[in-house]
C-alpha cells in the first residue's frame, strides 16, 4: 500500500523570503553608514583607521545594523529567541529613528530608515499570525501545516487503543501518544466522537515527538465525511472549542 503523506511546509516561501531580506539588510546598512561617515571619499584622511570609523558611527547604529542577520538566522532555524528578538529589535528600531527624525527631520537618511523600520514592523506582524509563529512558541515541533488546528480534547481511539487528543483539525490531529510504535508514513486506524457524530478514517502517522505524541494525517477522507468534520469543528467555535493559548509549562518541552 502506497503510504501517503500529508503535505507539509518544512519551511513556507515567505519565511525564507522575510528571512532572507533580513540577512541581507546589515550589508545595505553597513554601506550606508560608512558612505554616510565619508569612507568612501577619495581624500579619506590616511590617520583615521576603520576602527574611528566605526566610533564615527557609533557602536549603537552599529548594532542596529548587523541585528537583523542574526534575527533571520534565527527565524530560518525555527529559533524562538529569534522569533522575540523580532519583536524587541521592531519596538526599540521604531523608537530609536522616531527620536532620530525629531532630532534631525531634514535628515534624509533618517526617513530611509524609518522606510526600513516600516518593513521590520511589517514583517513582525507577518511573525505574529498563529498559523506562522506557532512552530516558534509550540513546546513541541510541528511545522506548518496548510490546516489551522484548534485545540479540542476528547478521546479518540487508534488502533483500538484509546488516547487524548489535543488538537485536530480536518485534516488530522495529535495525540498525546508518548510511546508510539510507529514510524512516520505508517497507516493507523482513527476513530473518535465529535458534536454526537463518530468519524472513522484511515490515518497516516505524520510525526512523532518522543515521550509527548503524535501527529496523525487522515487519508483518503470522503468530501462529504471532510465537510461534516469541517461543521462540526465549527460549530465548537461558540461552545467547547477555544482558540489554543501558549502553554509555557506542558511536559515533552522542545525549547528552541
């Protein structure tokens, strides 16, 4: 039998592309730090080494500038520090040029960085969507998925086995199954009660945390069966269904 996997972004396009953007910033920045202090000039004065340079600009700037290379580093590697620098280098960047502009508001350089720290702000909203900063902060890795899963409890039987489910969504879900036998592409039957109607599938083992569970892919499900699981994952939105917060303190921690 053919052992489907469900499709899975190891690392989505727009994270590469944000991140990448951001490795690529302290390059423009240095430049123009440095055109901006006369390094460039022809007549650059022989007595003044690089280092009084850099002192010229400022070891502050400085480090402004070389931050986002380690912050995109960080977000290509799935690095939860990195996901909060981003967040701490946004706020202390907007401020810092904010003061920059009232201090020197015809200063077109300081509006060219303020432009940078619009694209920064930007970008740390795009790393505050749950479907993107979710493998950042999970205690256990995920991945990003094309599903939204929301968390919902209940038992759900695999195998015959039953176990707590802790969170699913149409495409699948994940059991807290800490000694599971199985490797990743191996076929498990699911079944389990949901809204006063059983659902059955034939499920896909997608991936597997040691000692904290596994994530379960439902293959081959019927239109019509998807879209029943669709309403009634829907219709917990109102009731028993809430929107999954970070639990800094559950078992099985990953820490990035």
């Amino acid at each position: 039998m053919k052992k489907e996997r469900r499709r899975r972004h190891k690392r989505p396009l727009s994270i590469i592309i944000v991140a990448s953007i951001l490795m690529l910033l302290p390059f423009y920045n240095i430049i123009g730090l440095l055109a901006r202090a006369g390094f460039f000039r022809v007549q650059w004065p022989a007595e003044i080494t690089f280092l009084d340079t850099l002192e010229i600009i400022g070891y502050y700037r400085l480090a402004l500038s070389l931050a986002p290379f380690l912050i995109g580093t960080g977000l290509l590697l799935v690095r939860r520090w990195a996901w909060w620098m981003l967040l701490a280098y946004s706020f202390v960047l907007l401020v810092t040029n904010v003061f920059f502009i009232a201090s020197e508001p015809e200063a077109i350089y300081n509006w060219s960085a303020l432009i940078q720290t619009a694209l920064i702000c930007g970008f740390m909203l795009f790393f505050l969507r749950r479907d993107i900063s979710a493998p950042y902060m999970k205690m256990y890795p995920r991945g990003w998925r094309y599903q939204l899963r929301s968390s919902i409890h209940i038992p759900v039987s695999i195998d015959n086995q039953t176990f707590q489910t802790r969170d699913i969504s149409s495409a699948g879900l994940y059991a807290l199954w800490t000694n599971c036998p199985h490797t990743p592409g191996d076929s498990v039957k699911v079944e389990f009660e949901l809204e006063d109607q059983t659902f059955s599938f034939e499920g896909g083992v997608a991936t597997i945390v040691a000692g904290h569970g596994a994530g379960i892919a439902f293959r081959n499900v019927q239109v019509k069966d998807r879209k029943r699981l669709s309403s009634a994952l829907s219709h917990l939105d109102g009731h028993k269904r809430h929107t999954e917060p970070l639990n800094w303190n559950e078992s099985g921690a990953n820490r990035a």
